[in-house]
C-alpha cells in the first residue's frame, strides 16, 4: 500500500534513502560523519516540507519510497534543511547540497528507491505512477526526474513509464538526463 511517509517511519528509510546518496557518492556527502548525515536527514524527515510517499510491507513498514514536490518547493526545502545545519553540529556555511535539481513549471521527482530484499517487484514503478495524480492536484502540467548516465536500468524503467529524456544537468560530479513526463 502506499501511503505519505510518518514521521515513525525514519528509521526504516533511511536505509532506502541512503541507497541513493551513496550511489550519489557526493565529496560534500562523504565528508560528513555518517551519523551527522543519519541526523540532518532526520531533521529534514521532520521537517513540515516532508514530501515523501512510501510503500509498505504487509506490516505496514516502509519497503520503497519516492520523494517528490513542486519547483517553488525546492528552495523551502533547502532553507528547512540549512536551518538544521546547528542543531547537527555544522556551521552555517556547510554546503552539502548545492545544484538545484527541478527546473520552473515541474513536479520533481527528487528519489525513487526500493528496499534491495523488494527489487525486481514493480514498486518503484507503481510508485511513480502515483506522480502524475499528485502533480496534477497541487496544478503542475509536467512531472521530471534526473537519471544517472550510469544508471540504464533505471533509465529503462523511467522510459517505459513514459519519460523523455530533454537535457542533461550536472549533480555533485555526476552527469544525469533530465527526463519529463507531461500529466494527462
């Protein structure tokens, strides 16, 4: 079932988000001690600009995850997130994430993982079907991602679902395709 991620829910996506940081493998990531990035993470989990959406196990526990929100929302986030830089014990000055990721007018899907025990079961496709119905409620016309030019598998996937890829855009020191899929 998927359902919006609760705030008891952190300990179990974190393990699921933190797939895709170390795939990511970001130096300003990498820098941090883990269990200062395990408290930021939680920090912005907690935070009212949450917009996450898991899937559940029949025990009603998080198995996948997609993270997603609107252009004008991006920049909440990381101002939410920065806010928490004292409450972990950085300095305000820390830079952790610097590329702005969506570009005007789209629902952004910021980060699509499956637990590794739940791969190859579809539910990182049933969750970015949801995408659409929540980008067309909150009045975007157009839903993107980024995929890493190391990634086909997942490229694959965003392909059949439907996505195009329109540009390329540079994240930490990795090259990713700017992939759309217009909502119906």
């Amino acid at each position: 079932m998927i359902r919006k991620a609760k705030l008891t829910d952190f300990p179990l996506v974190y393990p699921i988000l933190k797939q895709i940081f170390d795939e990511m493998d970001m130096d300003t990531i990498k820098a941090l001690p883990e269990s200062q990035f395990y408290d930021l993470m939680k920090h912005g989990f907690y935070s009212s600009h949450n917009r996450m959406w898991v899937e559940t196990d029949e025990m009603d526990r998080p198995i996948g995850l997609i993270v997603m929100y609107g252009y004008d929302d991006q920049n909440l986030i990381d101002i939410s997130l920065k806010s928490a830089y004292p409450k972990v014990g950085l300095p305000l000055d820390t830079i952790v994430f610097s590329d702005k990721e969506a570009l005007p007018h789209e629902w952004y899907l910021d980060a699509i993982a499956v637990s590794p025990k739940h791969w190859g079961e579809g539910i990182a496709q049933k969750l970015i079907k949801l995408a659409p119905e929540i980008a067309k409620q909150n009045g975007y016309k157009k839903v993107s991602l980024n995929v890493d030019q190391d990634n086909p598998r997942a490229a694959r996937l965003y392909d059949y679902i439907g996505f195009k890829t329109t540009s390329t855009m540079t994240i930490g020191d990795r090259i990713y395709d700017h992939m759309i899929k217009k909502v119906g």
